[in-house]
C-alpha cells in the first residue's frame, strides 16, 4: 500500500511538473507568421465567419426546398359542443331554435401536409447572393490576415535589431571594460590621470543602464509580439532570423504593372459593392407576386367510445392549392427601400474611389520612403566603418601614451552612436519595405 501510494503521488509530482514546464518556440519570420494565422484570436474569428456564412447559405437555400409535415391529433369532448337549429325546421315557432348537440366524444386525427415555394423574387435573389456573401466574407479573413502578418513583419524585424543592438552593446561594454583596465594600469605607473579612469566608467556604467533599458524594451517587445501572434504568455520565444542589408531589396521597386485587384482590401470592397448591388434587385423584385404550393392529405375518425385502434372507419381528406400573393400598395415602403439601397451603393461606390486614390498616394509615399531609407542604411554604414577606425586610430594613440581621455571617450561615444543611428536605419529601411509589399499587395 505504501508502495502504490509513493509510486500515484510520484506521478502527480511528475504530471504536475510537466505542466509548469515552458515550450519553446524558435520561430523564423515565416514561422512566426504562420503561427499566428493559425493562432491569432481575430484571425481565428474571421475564420469561423466564414463557417457562419457556410451555415446561414444553407438556411437561405433552404427556402427553396419543400417544406413537409406530419401531424397527429386526438380529441376527447368532456361536453360535445352545441348547435343552434331553427325550430321551424321541426314544425316549431318561426325564429325560435332548438339547441343539438352535433359531434362524437372521441375524434382522432392524422395526416400530412407540403409547402412548396415556386417563386419569390427576393428568395431568388438571396440564392444568387450566396457565393458573393462567403467571397466576401473569405476577403475580409484575407484582410485580417494580411494586417496580423504585416505587423508581425515589423515587431519581429523590431525584436531582431534590439537583439543587434544589444550584441553592440556587449561588444561596447567589453572594449570600455578593457579600456578602464589599461587607463587604470596607465594611471599605477604614472602615465594617466585619475579623472582618465573615472571618465571611462562613466561610459561603462552609461552603457550598463543602456542596456538594462534596452533588455526592458526587448521582453516587452517580445510579449506584444506572443500576444499578437496569439501564443501563450508563457511559453518562451526565440526568433532565428537576424536582420541585416542582405534582408533589403531593390526588387520591390521593379514596376510590374500594378492592379487595384492585388490589393486585399480592394478585393473586399468589391465584394461589399457586389453584395450591395444584389440588395437593389432584392427590393426591385419585391414589386413582383409569390406564388407556392401546398398539399395535405389526412384520415380522421369520430368515435362515441375510445376503440381507434379496434377497427371501424377512417375518413380519407385529401387537398392541393395554388396560392399567389401579389402586393399592391404598402405605403410606398417598397420604393423607399428601392432607392435607400441605391444610395447606399453610391456610397459604396464612392467609397472604392476613394481607395484607389489613397492607395495610389501610399504606393507613391511607400516608394520614396523605401529608396530614401535604403540609401540612408548605405550612408549609415560607411559612417560606422569611419567611426570604428576613428576609434582605433585614438585607442592606439591613448595606449601609447599620445592621446588624451578625451579623445578617446568621443571617439567611442561616436562609434556607439554611429552604431545605433546604422541599426535604427536598417530597420526603418524594413519597415519601409514592408509598407511598399503591403501598398503593391504584395505582403
């Protein structure tokens, strides 16, 4: 007993444990994005429209399907309802009446009956309206999914230059703690002051709170990036891909005959607009009758005791019917609805208008953005190639006794600043180009 005790509560610890442990995801850009599209709450929830849309299409088709029944009843008069009959009939009084009591105590009944729509021009509309209603809600998903994935493109690349930049400032703080011994062993033998060493840890300790600010700013960012994606707060994420010049290309700027029809949120629209139209011809044919047919047919017996199923007669009824229903006047609510979708597919239209013009303004904007910042990323690397020989031209100077702190300490303020003004340009360079994918639909 005491075994089998040790060996259950040793699996709880066990099973309990394993819970608590953290996955872990090493994700490339495209894993990341790939998570998220199956992850991602408003992904996910677009998704599940178009499932809505699935099941309200069948509803819909469902009015042009046959409508059958069954009924079954079974009547027992406590008191057999009672007629009035004129007394004349019998030979009484002119206007008096005698009262008959017409009827069995026990009536049973059972039967079936169809309702067939054979025409209803809104109905018909509806049905044809159903592949446009999924289209469009299929666009909007693609719309969703293409915002998630852009933002991620940025987070990511963001996350990958802190990453950088953090490796600069390790690399940074390595070569100041190097420096502060050299001054310190300078400053023993006589060759340096002791406001030398205390410049240099003035640096060292800058750059140790630059970077517990920057590790602050990096777990932020990589909880924004768990959310967005949609994964556990807990599980732990490490992203493989590290940015550099290799991840820019000219090729984005190759004209390829660009088509509004790229875009996802164009495609939507159109979608939207196309829907709109169906709604004007909705109301249109409402002007028109409904015709439908129905059918019954049923056996009902009367009995004066409760022996249904002892045999006696069962009488048959049997019906079909055509029904037209044509509307002629509703206090002109039909001509009201009629141009109130019309109006709002002006707005619709308008509104694509629009979009094409604020998305020939982003492409526009998204071009320029991207060229200037590629050349800046050129620009900003010749100047830390400069600053990094600057700073070791000084730092020789210094060792051999030549140069000043001063110097020293400007020349690896502007190797730093040259550093992050390079890495700050390589991402907005990414970022640029992620617009101008977006703007050409081509994310």
């Amino acid at each position: 007993m005491k075994k089998n005790l040790l060996l259950v509560t040793v699996f709880f610890v066990t099973a309990t444990f394993a819970q608590e442990q953290k996955t872990i995801h090493a994700f490339s850009l495209a894993d990341a994005v790939s998570y998220a599209q199956k992850n991602n709450v408003q992904v996910k929830n677009s998704l599940l429209a178009i499932d809505v849309q699935i099941q309200t299409n069948r509803e819909i088709a469902a009015a042009a399907y046959p409508s059958i029944g069954t009924n079954l009843s079974g009547t027992d008069y406590l008191v057999i309802p009672t007629s009035l009959l004129p007394a004349q009939i019998f030979g009484g009084a002119a206007g008096t009446f005698i009262p008959v009591q017409f009827g069995t105590k026990f009536n049973a009944n059972y039967g079936a009956n169809f309702q067939q729509l054979l025409f209803d021009g809104q109905v018909f509309v509806a049905l044809q309206a159903r592949a446009t209603s999924l289209d469009m809600q299929r666009k909007n998903a693609a719309v969703t999914e293409e915002a998630i994935k852009a933002n991620i493109y940025k987070i990511y690349y963001q996350l990958s230059a802190s990453k950088t930049q953090l490796n600069i400032l390790d690399e940074n703080i390595e070569r100041l703690n190097k420096l502060a011994k050299d001054a310190q062993i300078m400053y023993k033998n006589g060759f340096a002051e002791k406001l030398d060493v205390d410049k240099v840890s003035v640096q060292l300790n800058n750059l140790q709170t630059e970077k517990i600010k920057a590790n602050n700013a990096v777990a932020i960012g990589y909880m924004g990036l768990k959310m967005l994606m949609g994964m556990p707060v807990k599980d732990s994420l490490e992203l493989t891909e590290v940015i550099d010049e290799q991840s820019l290309s000219t090729d984005v700027l190759v004209e390829n005959d660009f088509q509004y029809g790229l875009r996802k949120d164009y495609q939507y629209i159109n979608s939207v607009r196309k829907l709109s139209s169906y709604n004007v011809k909705r109301y249109q044919l409402s002007y028109l009758p409904t015709i439908s047919m129905t059918g019954a047919y049923s056996k009902n017996a009367q009995r004066s005791k409760f022996d249904f199923f002892e045999g006696g007669d069962w009488f048959n009824t049997s019906l079909i019917s055509l029904n037209v229903n044509l509307p002629l006047f509703n206090g002109f609510a039909r001509d009201a609805r009629v141009k109130r979708t019309k109006i709002e597919l002006k707005q619709i239209e308008n509104q694509i208008v629009a979009l094409k013009n604020n998305i020939d303004n982003e492409i526009t904007q998204a071009k320029l953005n991207y060229m200037s910042s590629v050349a800046t990323v050129s620009f900003q690397k010749k100047n830390m190639q400069l600053a990094e020989n600057v700073y070791q031209q000084t730092k020789k100077k210094f060792e051999a006794g030549t140069g000043s702190n001063t110097e020293i300490s400007a020349a690896q303020a502007d190797l730093v600043s040259a550093q992050n003004n390079f890495m700050n340009a390589l991402y907005t360079a990414l970022i640029s180009k992620v617009d101008l994918l977006k703007s050409t639909g081509k994310l």
